[in-house]
C-alpha cells in the first residue's frame, strides 16, 4: 500500500473544554471516514488546548482517561486518528502524539522532545527522550510536534531510519507562519519525504494562531494547503515517490557525516 489518503483537522480548539472538543473530534471523524480518508491529523493540544497549569486534571495514561474516547472514536469514523494530548507515567507529564488505528489500538506514541518554553512547557511538561520510527500499514512513518520543526536533527534521524513521512502536529502562530511554510518545506525536501503537518487556527489570549496545514512532497511541493479558517483538508499521496525521488537524487550517499562530527562537538587538535 503507497497511497495514503489524508485529512488534515485545521481547527480552533475550546480553550479547557475536552468535551466540546471530543465532539468536533468525532465529527470531523466520522467526515474524514465517509470521505475515504485513511488517517485523520489533528492539532498539537487539541483536547484541553495550552490549559497547561491544569495539566494533572487532563493528562493520562495510556488506556485511560481521553485515550479509550480517541481510541471509540476511531473506531467510528474507519480511520487512523493522530494528534497530540497530554499524558502522565505517574511521575511526569508529557505533550505526546498519539495514533490510533482504525480498530482502536493505540499504535504509536511520541514524546515531544523540544519544549516551548513561551508556552509554558518547561514548566509544566517533561520531555522525551525517543525518536522512534514505526512501520504502519502505509510504510515506515515518523511523527513530531510543532517546536520540532525547527531542529533539522530529528528530521535527519528519521529519515535515515527509514521514515518516507512524518506527521507533524502544531499550535503555531500567525505571526510566524511565513516560518512554518519555509521549515517543512525545507525538512521535506533536504530528507526527500513527505511531512504532513496540521496546524491550528483561532486566537487563545492574545496569540492569533496561523492555520496553513499542509502536505509537502519529497520535491517541497504542496499538495494541498489551507488557509486560516476552520476547515477538513483532504488528499491523496502516493508515498513510492519517496524512493523515486532518493534514486533520481541520491543525495544522501554525498554526505560527509565525519565532518559534521567536527563541526558540531569541536576539533581537538589546534592551539587552545
């Protein structure tokens, strides 16, 4: 299976309300299923948004909590469903990104691993320490959450990992947005991946949040593109254009990675 399709929940989350959020979340579901949609992409917070000072009264763990309401609601709508929610071990809490398959197994999770302190999340959040890569019914994927965006690292690892798409999940602002639509198009195109990134829209206090989901191809094309109102995004990629891309332009095999070594961590020899 090389084609995937994607719908992409540009939405404008209630501020510390997940049981209106939950019943936008199974709506759009539900339309993304009828629509053919394999998976369904929604916002970075999207259930409690950045309510962080009351994180404890949000966060679960896996198995309770929100997740047995994600996990009913994906089985409803016949589509994978991912965003990002908070999650506890019992000792931390997390900002984690969460796929839920079609029959309602939770079958993959990330941890944020760069936080945003502006938004609070050095306070209140702890963060991973993983950057796994996971092999799902449409290949080997990869996911990230907004502030990832801009450490081209995580993007590399998974790309050499394997991943032929990450799924990026964001509370990014309007006023940086021109950031948002230069960065994945970089990280697309420097990985020679699709990244598939759903962004929110709406205002929380006086941050005027910038929409603009997207999906890029290995060449930085977008396939499609919202704006900045609430809206279901939905296309089709072929994901074999991963490896037609990487043969055409083997980029990756001119890499020099011992002077990169070097140029990040130092050079020991030279005066002191």
């Amino acid at each position: 299976m090389t084609l995937l399709t994607i719908s992409l929940a540009q939405m404008d989350p209630a501020w510390a309300q997940p049981e209106v959020n939950l019943v936008r979340t199974r709506e759009l579901a539900i339309e993304a299923g009828r629509r053919g949609s394999d998976l369904i992409l929604f916002p970075e917070l999207w259930l409690s948004d950045y309510d962080l000072a009351h994180a404890a009264k949000y966060a679960s763990v896996p198995g309770s909590g929100a997740f047995p309401l994600l996990s009913d609601i994906a089985r409803q709508g016949r589509v994978h469903l991912l965003g990002s929610l908070l999650e506890t071990d019992g000792k931390y809490t997390y900002n984690t990104a969460a796929l839920f398959a079609p029959q309602g197994e939770l079958v993959a999770v990330y941890r944020k691993t760069h936080l945003f302190a502006p938004m609070g999340e050095v306070r209140y959040l702890h963060p991973g320490d993983e950057l796994p890569v996971f092999e799902l019914p449409w290949g080997q994927c990869a996911l990230a959450i907004c502030y990832d965006l801009r450490f081209p690292e995580v993007f590399r690892r998974y790309a050499e990992a394997g991943a032929h798409i990450v799924f990026l999940v964001a509370q990014w602002p309007l006023r940086r947005i021109a950031h948002w639509q230069t960065l994945i198009r970089a990280r697309a195109i420097e990985n020679q991946m699709f990244i598939a990134g759903c962004n929110r829209v709406g205002q929380t206090g006086d941050e005027r949040f910038g929409g603009h989901s997207v999906i890029c191809n290995p060449w930085g094309q977008e396939i499609i593109e919202g704006g900045e109102d609430q809206v279901l995004l939905t296309a089709t990629i072929d994901l074999a254009l991963v490896e037609q891309v990487r043969t055409q332009s083997p980029f990756f095999a001119d890499r020099r990675p011992e002077l990169y070594h070097l140029f990040f961590f130092g050079h020991s020899g030279g005066r002191g």
